[in-house]
C-alpha cells in the first residue's frame, strides 16, 4: 500500500538514481506516455468515451474504450490512489486494442471527480489522498462492483455471455479481490498490481473472501511491499490452494507502484511482463 514504508524505500532508490525513461513523474507529456505503452500486435482500432455513471451514491466520472467492432469481454480497472488520470487511460486503451472492452474508474467519485492531484509523488499530495481514501470501504467496494459491472453488462460493445476481468493497481487490489468474491457468476478472471491490504488481520480481510471466488487471479507483488509483509504471499498462497481457486502469486524485484508508466519507480521491463502475465490469464479465463 502507499505507507510510510513504501514511501520511504522508493525514495531512497530515488535519491540515488537519474530520472530516466523508467522513472520519470507527472511531468511527462501524455505523447511521452503513449510511446511507452506500445500497441499490441494486430491491434484493433478503438472506440473511446468519457462518461458518468450513476451509481448507487452518486455519478462516477469514468473512461470507457472498447474495440470498435464486435463484442468483447468487459474488464473493470480500479486505479491506483492517484485515481483516474491519462497514464490509467493509455493503460485501459491498450488493453481495448487487444480486444477488450474497458471501464476506468474515479473511485473517488463521491467526494471529488478527476482529475485528483496534479502529482504522483505521495509525500507532496498525501494530505489530500488519505482523506479520500478513508472514504472508501468494503461496503462502498461491493457497491460500486456491482454497479459498474451491471453498468458494462449493458453495454453493446460488451459479450455479457463471456466472463469479466477486472485488474487494480495499490488500493486497487483489495478492490480487484471484492468484485471477484461479490460477482463470482460475471468475474472469471482478476489482476492486482503491487495491491495493497490484500491480507490483513481484520474480519472483513479480502484474502477470507476467495473461496466465495471463481476466478483466476493473478497477485503480482513488489519486492518491497514484501519485505515489509513476507507471509502474505504464503497465506494468500494457502488460501487459494485451499478453495482450489486458481492463482498466480509471484513477487516482482520491483519497487511498489512499478507498473503504470507515470510512476517515479517505473520499470518497463517487469511492467511488460506482469501485464503479458495478466494477458495469458485474460485469454485463457475470458474466452
């Protein structure tokens, strides 16, 4: 998760670093954002559309693409804490131009719509985002799970015959986790990125909830975040086993928040190949 621990290793590997093409901050262009999230082969032409949402508690602003012809497995993407912002739009259209139909979200809806800072350096925009980040619970997750997934069933460009995906980033995780465990019936497949809070000791502690599951996941971790939690990936590993729910839990020697293309510790290596991971178990659950 975006803590003071994580915070604080990323800023010791970034004081001794040059910023370069794998960590560079919101100062980038979104042209420079488009270059580093290359097409996929045979990439499909594309639809896209800024839209609201009405949801239970409110009016989500959100961006859906979807490939301009056809019907298409739906995927739910929640944001990292930074919320919805042009790097989660590039990530969301590149995932259209592979033949899916997808929904980026403002999980922050209820309280402000994006965009939500104009920083992704935590230590500068924290007074801000923890506040907005208390808003949010269990309940507000299931809630909104239901709502956009509802939201993207009715959609033409949507094969509501085909199982969803659904992939989150940081806070992200405990969220990818939620709609899998409420919408078992719709989400056959789910990705967390660097996920934060995915085992807590809590009754309400997303791991308990995956044998109400019937996806396959995939739980990419970053090396720090385990450093600082090195038995999550053992009981998520046990509880997964246990509920034969089918998971690929792998730690990453990354930092937390390698994988979007603005994050100040950006690797495009891993990042490429936790998303090809994520492609492979796209492919395989939703087809």
């Amino acid at each position: 998760m975006c803590d003071e621990r994580t915070e604080s290793a990323n800023a010791d590997f970034l004081s001794g670093q040059r910023i370069t093409r794998r960590q560079f901050g919101t100062a980038s262009a979104v042209a420079g954002l488009a270059a580093l999230l290359p097409s996929p082969a045979n990439a499909q032409a594309v639809t896209e559309h800024e839209i609201d949402i009405r949801t239970p508690d409110g009016v989500a602003d959100s961006y859906f693409v979807h490939p301009a012809s056809g019907t298409h497995p739906g995927v739910l993407i929640w944001p990292d804490a930074f919320g919805l912002r042009p790097a989660k739009r590039q990530m969301a259209k590149r995932l259209a131009e592979s033949g899916y139909s997808v929904l980026v979200v403002n999980q922050y809806y209820r309280s402000q719509r994006a965009p939500i800072v104009s920083s992704n350096d935590f230590s500068e925009v924290s007074g801000i985002i923890r506040p907005l980040m208390g808003t949010l619970n269990p309940d507000t997750q299931v809630t909104d799970a239901r709502a956009f997934v509802g939201w993207l069933d009715e959609q033409n460009s949507v094969d509501s015959n085909r199982k969803m995906g659904t992939m989150g980033y940081c806070m992200g995780g405990p969220f990818v986790m939620r709609t899998a465990a409420t919408l078992p019936d719709r989400v056959g497949a789910g990705a967390s990125f660097h996920g934060g809070g995915l085992v807590t000791d809590g009754e309400d502690s997303p791991h308990l909830l995956i044998p109400q599951m019937e996806a396959h996941l995939l739980i990419a971790i970053a090396s720090n975040d385990d450093e600082n939690e090195p038995e999550a990936k053992n009981i998520l590993r046990d509880a997964f086993a246990s509920a034969s729910v089918p998971a690929e839990i792998e730690v990453y020697d990354a930092l937390h928040g390698w994988c979007p293309p603005d994050s100040r510790v950006y690797d495009e290596a891993l990042a490429e190949r936790a998303w090809t991971r994520m492609l492979a178990i796209f492919e395989e659950a939703l087809s």
